[in-house]
C-alpha cells in the first residue's frame, strides 16, 4: 500500500472516528436530558405525594376531633339531669352523684372542654342563646339568668349557654 492509500484510510477511519463519536456524543445528550426530565418527575411527584400526606394528615385531624366533639355534645344531656339529679337527692346517695359528676367533668376536661361563662357576664350570640329578655334599670345587654350551661372546646362551641338577657 501506498502512502497515499495509507493516509487515505487513515483519514476515512479518523472520519468515521469522528462522526460515530458525534453521534455517541448526540446520544448522550439525549440520554442526560431524558435523564433530568425523569428526576424533574420523580421530584415533582415527591412533592405532590408530600402535600397529599399533609392534606389527608390534616383532614383525618379534623375528622378525628369533629367525631371527637360529636360525642362529647351527646354527653351534656347526662351532665345536665345529673345537676338536676344532685339538686333533688338526699345527702347519702349525693355524695355518690356528685362523685359520678366530677368524674365525668374531669374528663371533659381533659378533652378541654370548658363552661361557657355566661352569669352576668355580658350577652355575646357567639357564646349565648338568648331565649328570654327582661327588664333591668341597671343592667344592660348582661345575662341575668342561665338556663342551660353551654361548653366551647378548642375555640369551637359545642352547645350556647341558653340565657335570659337584661335590657
């Protein structure tokens, strides 16, 4: 062979070198950019798997203490004829109902629920249902009666306190 046909192969092969190394180039390309739109995926789906874990955490909260208030409310009924109870009996068998009674306001308490302050504390129609006026010289828009305890727990009220209003 030829020192002409040499360098001509040599040429041809350096050619080929060059075009398969742009095309392994080309290839590569494509194969890091496909690879940063699967990570740009896989971290867009992370986040929306995190904000659905968030968002499902936070409604089973709220599920959890609505159920939780719902109960509770079905016990005022048994609070209330339970003061009734203790206000009729006699002293040997209130000791007893009052026992029962604290036992089941302890528990209240530990679900924070509390009484709604009501007794001459001034009329509010967030924390109060008024279902009787009357006239007061001296008192105005105050609660001069209860007639039904109300209970709020965590800032939500559970049941008003039924009153009677001063004007």
């Amino acid at each position: 062979m030829t020192e002409k046909g040499l360098n001509e192969d040599i040429k041809a092969e350096t050619t080929e070198e060059v075009v398969k190394e742009e095309e392994v180039n080309a290839e590569l390309e494509q194969a890091l950019k496909k690879a940063d739109e699967y990570k740009d995926l896989a971290q867009r789906v992370q986040a929306e798997f995190d904000n659905y874990r968030k968002r499902n955490n936070e409604a089973v909260k709220v599920a959890r203490n609505d159920a939780t208030d719902d109960v509770i409310s079905k016990l005022f009924p048994v609070l209330d004829n339970f003061e009734r109870g203790i206000s009729a009996v006699e002293d040997s068998a209130r000791q007893g109902m009052e026992l029962i009674y604290k036992q089941i306001v302890g528990i209240l308490e530990k679900y924070e629920v509390k009484e709604i302050e009501a007794l001459g504390a001034e009329f509010n129609p967030e924390y109060h249902h008024a279902i009787a006026k009357c006239d007061d010289g001296e008192k105005e828009n105050v609660v001069v009666e209860v007639f039904q305890k109300g209970y709020i727990r965590k800032n939500k009220v559970l049941r008003p306190a039924m009153v009677k209003v001063a004007q």
